[in-house]
C-alpha cells in the first residue's frame, strides 16, 4: 500500500517569514495530492492540492510543487501569519485494482508562528 | 449549498458496546470515505462507499462496518467497541472517484471506556 512520510513534525518560524513541509510518497501510481490545514478541535480543511499533470500551483500565499520521479512534494507558506498556525497533513491518493480510493496521510507538521 | 454533516458530534461508550456513526454527503457529491484520526496522528482510512458498495477497505478489522443508502448518506459501525477504538471518526465525501477533492465533515468524537 501507499506510504506517505512527512517532515518536520514541528516547525517554528518568525511571523512573516517562509515555511516549508516536505512529504515523499512510495506508490508511483498515485497522481492526486492534497494538503489538508487542521486547527485543535476542527475537522481537516482543504487548502491546496496538485494532481500529476502538472509540477507546481499556487494559491496566493500558498504553493504546492511535485517531483514525481523522486516521489516526493512541499508544501510553501510565504509571509506567514499568526493565523497559518495550525496542524497541516500532506496526503496521497492510493490505487487498487478497482481504480483510485482514498488517501494515505502523513503524521502531520504541527507549525507554530512567532509573533 | 451544505456541507458534510455527521451525528453525534461526541459519544462516549463501554468496552464491549456497538456504536453507529452518521455521515451526509455535501450536495451532488455520491462518494463517502471514513476515516479514523488518533489523538496526534494523521486520518487513517477506513473504507469508501459507492453506489451503495464498499469499493475499498484499509487495514482496520471486520468489527468495523459500513453502509451507504440510496441518498448517499452512509454510517460506520463499530461492533465489540475497545479502549483503542477512541478516536475522531471523520468522513468525508467526494463526486465520483479519482482524483476528487475529498471534503470532510466535522467528525465525532468517540470515547470508550
């Protein structure tokens, strides 16, 4: 099955500065990645994703690239405010002989914005 | 246009207890996928229903079950509940599948006792 491994598993950056979150996926045959931001208590909302067609996609102040043949796409916050504090998750979508299900998680980056 | 909506939002039950967990889809979506999120971890996936069949099963045992109605709403049902099982339930729906940006609903917060 689809491994999904996530890092670091916290970050800390200066309000206004970058962050960066990194995940590598084992199943080639996943083409769909989505990036999920959790806040305590709340359910997974979608921020971003990237299906394999393409290598990068930005949404304002967010950003998302994809290697495929190293397997392996980041998430990029820039200008980071206190309101990006949160609990983020990379995901891929894995395959079965019935066509695509659902998604692989990684562990989560806890990030934290210092004011 | 509503989102994904699940029942209850908390449960708390006894080793040994059943529990049944509710989940509508977001409108024209006809795909549901639950998944199980620990205390500290990522979602793990449970199954997917579509067209009222389970199409696909992660690693979790028989004691979980599963169903779709005709109006794509689903629930999950865990049978011989244990100390493990606590977790944030979450399911999430989709149209069709493949690809398909998974929208998820607010989850329920099981306990067990």
């Amino acid at each position: 099955g689809e491994n999904v491994e996530q890092h670091p598993s916290t970050l800390s950056v200066q309000e206004g500065d970058s962050a960066v979150i990194k995940c590598t996926y084992s199943d080639s045959a996943s083409n769909y990645f989505p990036w999920y931001k959790q806040e305590l208590g709340k359910r997974p909302q979608l921020i971003i994703d990237i299906r394999s067609n393409v290598g990068e996609k930005k949404d304002q102040r967010i950003a998302v690239t994809l290697n495929k043949t190293a397997k392996h796409f980041s998430l990029h916050i820039t200008e980071t405010q206190p309101e990006d504090s949160a609990v983020y998750f990379c995901a891929a979508e894995f395959y079965s002989g019935g066509g695509a299900d659902g998604l692989t998680f990684g562990k989560g980056t806890h990030l934290i914005i210092q004011p | 246009d509503a989102g994904v909506t699940q029942s209850p939002t908390h449960l708390i039950k006894t080793r040994g207890q059943q529990v049944t967990l509710r989940c509508s889809p977001k409108s024209g979506h006809d795909t549901v996928s639950w998944y199980q999120q620990a205390l500290g971890q990522g979602p793990q996936f449970i199954f997917q229903y579509y067209e009222e069949e389970e199409r696909q099963r992660g690693n979790f045992p028989d004691r979980f079950s599963g169903h779709q109605f005709p109006n794509y709403s689903s629930e999950l049902n865990v049978n011989a509940l244990l100390l493990g099982d606590s977790a944030l339930y979450l399911c999430a729906s989709s149209f069709v599948t493949g690809q398909e940006t998974q929208y998820f609903g607010p989850g329920t917060r099981l306990l067990v006792l």
